[in-house]
C-alpha cells in the first residue's frame, strides 16, 4: 500500500460502518478522509481519526468539529493558515508550510480504531512522509499519532515515549514533537491549554 486511496475499504469495521453513515446521512463525506494543506510543508501534523460530524461530515481533517477550534486558532496566530477557522471544504482557507493528516484515514466506531486498522492504514502515512521535503518535522497530537509515526519509520514503539513537549530524532535526519491531543476533552479539563499548544507548536515548527 502507498499512495492515498478515497475508495480503500481495506478494514471491513470502518468500512461498513461508514456505508452506514452514507446511507444515514448522505450528505456526510464518509470516506477515507486526505490530508489538508501544503504540498511542500516544513510541518506534518498527524492527528488521530476522523470524527464523526467533523472530518467525517466535511471531508477536511479538523474540520467541523470542536477538535479543530485550538488547531486551526493557534495555526493563524502564528501566520501558518489564512483564517482562524476551518468551516468546510469550499471555504477558501489556505495553510502555509504545514499540512495535517490522520493515523487513520476512516472514522472508527466510538472514535476508537482497533490496532489492526491503526497497523493497516499506516502504509497510507509512511508514504506521506517519504514525500515530504527533508527538512519537514512532525507534530503528532496524542500518544496514537506518536505510535502511528514510529510505526512508520519501523521504529519499536517503546523506542521513544509519547510526552507532551517532547521532541525526538527520527532516523531519516527529521524531528517529531509530541502534543496532547487538542480534543474537546483536553482542552476543557484544561490538560491542554492555548498557552501550552502555542508553545508546543512553536517548538515543532522550530521557533525559539
């Protein structure tokens, strides 16, 4: 598996649970959800999955759902999108030097993937990351998207541990940064604060 395929219906789970939802709701997007953002980023955000009324409803990671509202704020704080908010496909947003992609490309039940589908999806994010330029980092939102990441290098999952603000070398000369996932939870619980997200995305983009 290498390129990204829309119509992958590798995992029998997600796949007839998103055959559901189209039929559920047919205006949903409900497919494997691609990566948004710049074609030659200095950043690779990797997130989770899709949710169920965000990426999963518009068809762009982060979007449409509380998940996004942190990300896409602190992206245009710093000048790496063109507005603070991501509403849908068409509505004209751009982001500059970064792209964010998931560990797993299809909406899992519950918002819980099972290892088998985790395992099976990452040749989609190894392929991603050979084509990135050589000097792109990677931030990976929670413990999941670490594991993806390290995965995909072929790397013992145990070889560098997930912390929030931890930076660690990858083989290919790159850097990954670990977040805490800028979910609804995090964010109220106040585990992940505006200040702390700021921070953090500074230190992967490589900003003093």
């Amino acid at each position: 598996m290498n390129d990204f395929d829309s119509q992958c219906r590798a995992c029998p789970r997600l796949a007839g649970f998103l055959k559901q939802i189209r039929q559920e709701r047919p205006d949903y997007f409900a497919r494997p959800v691609p990566a948004f953002g710049d074609p030659r980023p200095r950043l690779l955000i990797v997130g989770l999955a899709p949710g169920m009324h965000g990426a999963n409803r518009t068809g762009r990671p982060f979007t449409g759902d509380y998940a996004g509202v942190l990300l896409y704020q602190t992206l245009y704080d710093l000048g790496l999108a063109s507005d603070a908010v991501s509403k849908h496909v068409g509505d004209g947003l751009r982001l500059r030097g970064v792209r964010i992609t998931n560990a797993v490309k299809c909406l899992p039940p519950q918002n819980k993937p099972e290892t088998s589908e985790i395992r099976q999806c990452n040749g989609f994010l190894k392929a991603e990351i050979k084509t990135l330029p050589d000097d792109c980092r990677l931030l990976a939102l929670g413990r999941i998207a670490h594991d993806a990441v390290l995965r995909a290098y072929g790397l013992k999952l145990s070889s560098l541990v997930f912390a929030h603000g931890a930076t660690h070398p990858l083989p290919d000369g790159r850097w990954l940064t670990d977040s805490y996932h800028c979910s609804r939870y995090n964010t109220q619980t106040r585990r992940l604060t505006p200040a702390m997200f700021a921070t953090v995305m500074k230190q992967a983009i490589g900003e003093p």
